[in-house]
C-alpha cells in the first residue's frame, strides 16, 4: 500500500477491526459469560440447588438410567459439583439408539425445574451465533482470524507500547480515545494474542482441513483412530453380572482428584464385561487432555491400561484448547479470565468509537454527514449496549415467562435475538443526541432491576442468598448490579456532555453524545 | 493513517478502491489457498509422526495466514505482489503434487 509499512499495518488494523468489531462484541460478551457457565446454569434454575454429595447424585443418576433403559449399552453422566447443579446424561439403548436428559443431582430423576438453555446458550452462541451449522462456526472462525491479525497489526502499528502503558489523557476527545484503547489493549496483550489464536485451534481441523488430507486423503478413520486414546470399553460377552455398587469405584476415582470426579461412564451395565471409566474433572489441569480411571464392572477392581504418550504437537494442541476454555481456573484467575474479556470488549468498544470520533471534526467544520459514518456510529451503539441488553432481556425471560409454557427455552432465546434486532433498529431512529445516553440509560435499567425481578419471582433473591451465605446466587446478583451500575455511570457522563452547550469543548466529545 | 485521512470533500479515486478490493481478494483467498499449500507441505515434510506433523501444520497455518495477510497489504506495489504471490503459489502448489505419497493408506 501506500506510504511506509507502520501506516499499511495501521490502515489494515483500522479496517478489519472494523468490519468484525460489531460481531466481535457479541462473541466477546457471550464467551466472557461462559467462563461463568456453570453459575449461569445454576441461577437460571433456581429450582435446584448444588448436590452436597455428588458422588451419591451420580449413582442415583446410573440408577435412574438403567431402571428407564432396560438393556442399556453405555451411559455416560457428566457429574455435579458445587457450582453446577445439574447433571447432563446420555446413553445408547439397547436397539442402537441414543438417549439424553437433565437430572437433578437432589433425586437422580429428571428435573421438574423451569425449561431454559441457561449458560449453554451463551456458550453455543459465542461460537455458533445462532447460525446454522457449519456456517456460523465458519463466521466465528472468520471473526477469531480478523481479531488475531487485528491484535498483531495492532502491536505493530505501536511506537512505544511501553509507554502508551503509562500513557492517558483524559478529557481531549480523540487522543484520550485512543490512549484508552491503547491502554486497554496493551494491558491485556497477552491474553488477546491468546484467546483469538487459542479461538481459532478450538476448531481448527474445521478451518483448516487440508494438512489431514495431505497425509490421510479421504481415509479420515486413520487420522482419528491415530489419536492415542487407551482402550477403555470391552466387547459384550452376553453373560450376565450384575454392576459393582458405584459408591466405592467413584471414591476411589475422587480420591486423586481433590474428592472430586469428572464424567462417569458405565458400559455394558449387567454384562460380564462391564466397565466403569470415571474421566478426571474438568479443571484439575490446564489441558484438555483425557484422563481417567479404568475399573472392572463387575468387581469394581482398577484396571490399568497403559495410557499412550502424546506427543509434543498434540500436548501443545491439549494445553491451547484448555486455555481458551479456562475451565482450569480457580475463582481468582476466573474472574482474570472475565475481567480480560471485560478488558477485550471495551478495547474493541473504544476502537469503534474511535473510527467516528476520528471522522468527526471534517464534520463539525459543517460537511455533510456521510451514510457510512451514520451507519458506523449508530451500528457502534447497537452492539456495545444492544449486545449486553439482549444479554439481559435473556435473564428477564428465563425469571418472568411462566414455567409450564411450550416452547419456554425458545422463548428465551427469542428474547435475546428480538431485543438485539430491537436495539439495532432503534439506535438508527433515536435523535442522535440521544443515542448514547438513552442505549446507555436502557442498559442500566435492564441490568439494575434483574436482581429485584429474581427477588421477587424466587425464594433466592440477593438477601436471602446473602443471609444463607449462597456466594454463587449472591455474586450472580451483584455482578448484574455492577454492570448495571457501569451503564448507569456511561450514562450520566454522556448526558453531561450532551448539555453542555456546542462550542463549550475544543475538539470532538467523547462518548459522541453531542450533536 | 493513510486512508484514513481521505474524508469528506475530496472524492476518492476510483483506482484506489479497486486496488484495495484487488488485495482484499488477493489476500483473502490467495492468501488462504497459500496458506493451505504451505501447511499441506509441512504436513508432508515435517520430521514428526504423521499424526504430530498433521497437527503441527495445522498450528502453523494460522501465523502463516496472518503472516500472509500482513504481506499482502504491505508491499507497495500491486504487481510485485501479484508476481510473488503467483510465484510462491506454483512453487508451494508443486511441491504438495510432488510430495503426494504414492498410495494413500
């Protein structure tokens, strides 16, 4: 391009920041929510409550299983545990078929709780977007990309990153946008370099399929059985056994896990050649590497298959993925993990607001508004408010629509695809001057009375959870009053400089507020 | 910011536009179809087990594609580009035909 290789790397960063900025901060706020997916399953089935034994919820769930499914191949129960009270289960019958169900860890049965997608659908949403299969994993992928080669153009475009570091200038409209962007991404460059690559190998042999059929053509059976996974499942033998009480197989398992276990998986139950595959519980380490323990059905003795060493590109492989998914972390470096994305999605906030403000004096001097800074501007409110309102209206659906209805967990969705598109249509009707401080205005309102709608649809409001000492209920609370109260403050700021008179301010306002 | 700076009164060429529609397509499946080549050759060459230096490859491809991208909207001009990447593809494309084992397993 034009001019030296600093102003082509910063042109670039300009423009594919903005072409996925708007898709970004919707894939930003949904995956920082999923590192809380487990509170937000929870608080979204406030019916449940977290199993003081899951060990005991397990074999209730095994129980329940195979009482509904005679003749059952394998089953498989993802396990309970503090934070998340419910268990996801699945099984193949005995015809071939599969068959799935939440239970409830209180009573092994399923769950008469209200019928939401809860953290799931944040989760499927940050990388699925509500498309169809395979395309909206594609547009996710495309996003992953453009962020990464954002982020490098980005640190390539910098000066001194060191001391944009040290480097903000409040009040001076274009250059303290910029000196927040650039504090904002600077502070967590790691963690951005990380989470678009680490994006991008969640699922990588969809994105770049072709070394695997360089080496394996059209035989995709060879490349995945090469994986080195240790034989876990034995052949039916059609005598009959009966299943190991579970209790003392899982104790064992939990015993080298910090009293915790994983996924349970049984198969064969009432076979001879039964066996119980207890997987290590999600987080125990960075990888996502399978690990587990292998015990006989019938007598519950511990077999020990050799485990087949990984090599250095599929550990590599193992610890990226982890990563990403941050399951490993513990409450303190979770909330890192949140405050990162929190960081990331107003890095990308600050980055749009800066393309208009950039473009904003040629305008004061009376030029006429182009469409494209019309569109870039009110798209900008759509998604850096609309994206967490729709967020929100997801939780007022999952407290307010009645639990029986049909359909339910579509509902909630709906609510969160309508308030989006309803966000979007109104930041291009609302008089500009009242763009920011009324998206701003709404976002506050919406976030602000979610804990005083769960307190007054639950039994598990703020002050209840904080009387019983419920820390997850409580924290879910606050953290909407937070956001709520962030919005509240964007607000106020931006109706202050929206009445201050025109030509009070040398340069352009921040916030856009004033028209 | 060299584009950045065109706003407003004065009408951009229309030379520029189709330069910058010309990378973007360039670099966008160009860059991609480079990419694949180079991560297919890896795949082959590299001294690992099969399975290791399919994935390596695989890791790989994205800093190349991102490496590729960057190229493609720094070099100056356009018919340098076109004549290297073009190049680059033969080669890389070439290469993956002659590496290609003889019988599949």
């Amino acid at each position: 391009m034009k001019g030296s290789f600093r102003q082509s790397m910063a042109w670039l960063h300009t423009w594919s920041g903005l072409v996925i900025g708007w898709l970004l901060l919707a894939i930003f706020a949904t995956g920082l929510a999923s590192y809380f997916k487990a509170d937000i399953d929870a608080w979204t089935r406030p019916e449940l409550r977290s199993p003081a034994d899951p060990i005991a919820a397990v074999e209730k769930g095994v129980a329940w299983i195979v009482a509904n499914n005679p003749g059952v191949r394998d089953l498989t129960v993802v396990a309970a545990d503090a934070r998340n009270p419910i268990m996801e289960t699945y099984w193949q019958t005995a015809e071939g078929g599969y068959g799935s169900a939440y239970l409830d860890p209180a009573t092994g049965a399923p769950f008469t709780a209200r019928d939401t997608l809860g953290g799931e659908f944040f989760y499927r949403f940050h990388f699925e977007l509500m498309i169809p299969y395979p395309w909206g994993r594609y547009l996710a992928g495309c996003a992953a990309m453009a962020m990464f080669l954002a982020v490098l153009t980005g640190l390539v475009t910098h000066k001194r990153i060191f001391k944009d570091f040290f480097t903000f200038r409040p009040g001076k409209g274009q250059r303290s946008w910029l000196d927040m962007h650039n504090v904002l991404g600077v502070l967590s460059l790691p963690f951005h370099l990380m989470i678009s690559f680490t994006g991008l190998v969640t699922l990588m042999t969809m994105y770049m399929p072709y070394p695997i059929e360089a080496n394996y053509g059209d035989d995709l059976e060879t490349y995945y059985s090469s994986f080195p996974v240790a034989p876990r499942d034995a052949d039916a033998t059609g005598t009959a056994a009966p299943l190991t009480p579970l209790g003392p197989v899982l104790a064992d398992a939990a015993a080298h896990w910090d009293g915790r276990i994983g996924t349970v998986t049984v198969s064969n139950p009432g076979d001879a050649a039964a066996r119980i595959h207890v997987a290590r519980p999600i987080g125990a380490k960075i990888d996502y590497r399978a690990e587990w323990r292998l015990y006989d059905g019938v007598t519950g003795a511990r077999l020990d298959p050799p485990v087949p060493s990984r090599g250095p590109a599929l550990a590599t492989e193992d610890t990226l993925y982890g990563l990403h998914m941050g399951q490993f972390s513990q409450p303190l470096l979770r909330w890192l993990y949140f405050l990162s994305g929190v960081g990331g999605f107003a890095m990308i906030a600050t980055g749009l607001i800066l393309w208009t403000v950039k473009r904003r004096p040629a305008l004061e001097k009376g030029e006429p508004m182009p469409f494209s800074y019309r569109l870039v501007e009110r798209l900008n409110v759509a998604a850096i408010a609309g994206v967490p309102i729709a967020m929100a209206a997801f939780f007022w659906a999952n407290r307010l629509l009645p639990s029986g209805v049909e359909g339910r967990a579509e509902a909630e969705t709906d609510a969160f695809l309508y308030a989006l598109l309803g966000a979007t249509v109104l930041a291009q009707l609302v008089p500009r001057a009242w763009l920011w401080r009324g998206a701003c205005g709404l976002g506050a309102a919406a976030f602000l009375a979610l804990p005083v709608i769960n307190m007054a649809t639950t039994s598990r409001g703020l002050l209840s959870s904080l009387a019983e000492g419920d820390i997850q209920m409580a924290s879910f609370d606050l953290t909407l009053t937070a956001v709520g109260l962030a919005f509240a403050t964007a607000a106020l700021l931006a109706h202050r400089k929206a009445v201050i008179p025109a030509g009070a301010h040398r340069g352009s306002r921040p916030l856009g507020a004033a028209a | 910011m060299a584009a950045g700076s065109r706003r407003g009164s004065k009408p951009v060429p229309f030379s520029y536009r189709a330069e910058v529609a010309a990378r973007l397509i360039v670099g966008l499946a160009g860059g991609y179809a480079l990419t694949a080549w180079a991560a297919m050759l890896l795949a082959r060459l590299l001294p690992m087990s099969r399975l290791e230096a399919t994935e390596t490859a695989i890791l790989l491809s994205f800093l190349i594609y991102a490496g590729l991208l960057m190229t493609v909207f720094a070099v100056r001009r356009l018919s340098v580009l076109l004549i290297g990447l073009t190049v680059a593809g033969l080669a890389l494309a070439a290469s993956v035909w002659l590496t290609h084992p003889v019988a599949v397993s």
